[in-house]
C-alpha cells in the first residue's frame, strides 16, 4: 500500500461544481445499468443487501453519490442535501478508485480510515466483497458505453491517469507495489 493515496486535483475538484447534475446523473445511471448487466453476481453476491442504498461520499468532490444496486441506480446530489441511505462510505476519490480496481485493499482502507463507514456495516461489507469478486475496470465500461468513442476515451483516461495518480483502470498483478 503506498504511504499516501494520491489527491484528485484541486482544480479538478473545483470543474466539478458548476457541472450540472442532470447529464451526470444520464451517464451514472447509464454506467450502472451496465454494470448490474454486464456482471449479474454483483447483485446475486449483495443478497439482501441489493436493496439498500448505499451514498457514496467522495470528499473531494462537489457532490454525493447514491446507488441502489437493486433497481440498478446511481445518482449524484448537491452535498448540502444528502438522499436518505442506509450506509454512507466516504473519503478521497482516489481511495474510491483503488479499492474499486484492486489497487488497494479494502480493508486496509478502512482501517486506516482512508474510507470511513456509517450506518449499515454489512451492506458495506456485501458491496465491496461484490465489487472484489467482480473485478470491475471503470476504462472498460467506460469505454463500452462510449461506442465508436471506446479507442480514443481509452486514451484519455490513461492520459487522466498518468496526469492525476488515480486508479483508472484494473490493476494487474504487475501494477501493485
């Protein structure tokens, strides 16, 4: 695990908030209906826990996100005004997109309070065995959606990659340190 996780920039984070959330809302809820359809043991390995809802806090950015596994939803909401959930994980993006992508693990994360966990502690558990188990790669299904666009999103997200730190892609037993 490195020492530090590495940061979203500033400026980043700062683009993020005048973004209006009803296109971001079209691609997070088109993006988790791919998901759920490309890898069906997502939901089958929550169980009961497919119909929580789950906000997913990255502090670095402007806004929170709320998925419910379930119906297959993912939305973004103004900070200030939380949706109602049963268990909120939050931290830096970069934590986010490690554990996500196998780069760092997840248990590592929370004990070392990189990710912090309220509310219902086995749904949390549930998602990140779900998302452990389904080895998910946010450049590919990214690039699913993007059609003819694939080749050349591929190539930005690893320039955005090399440029930030963050954890864009599936690591490969090569990349972990």
């Amino acid at each position: 695990m490195p020492a530090t996780l590495p940061r979203l920039p500033r400026a980043l984070g700062l683009a993020a908030r005048p973004l209006p959330l009803p296109p971001l809302n079209l691609l997070l809820g088109r993006l988790t209906r791919r998901l759920a359809a490309a890898h069906p043991t997502l939901l089958r390995r929550l169980g009961n826990h497919a119909a929580s809802r789950f906000l997913i806090d990255p502090t670095d950015l402007p806004w929170v996100l709320l998925l419910h596994p379930g119906p297959a939803t993912m939305t973004a909401h103004p900070r200030a005004r939380p949706p109602a959930h049963e268990a909120r994980i939050a931290g830096p993006l970069s934590a986010f997109l490690a554990m996500m992508h196998g780069a760092e693990d997840g248990d590592a994360l929370f004990f070392s309070r990189d990710l912090t966990v309220e509310g219902d502690t086995a749904a949390v558990l549930a998602l990140r065995n779900a998302m452990d188990d389904a080895e998910l790669d946010l450049t590919e299904e990214l690039a699913a959606l993007a059609g003819p666009l694939a080749s050349p999103l591929r190539r930005v997200l690893a320039g955005a990659e090399r440029a930030t730190g963050l954890q864009l892609h599936r690591a490969e037993l090569g990349d972990l340190s």
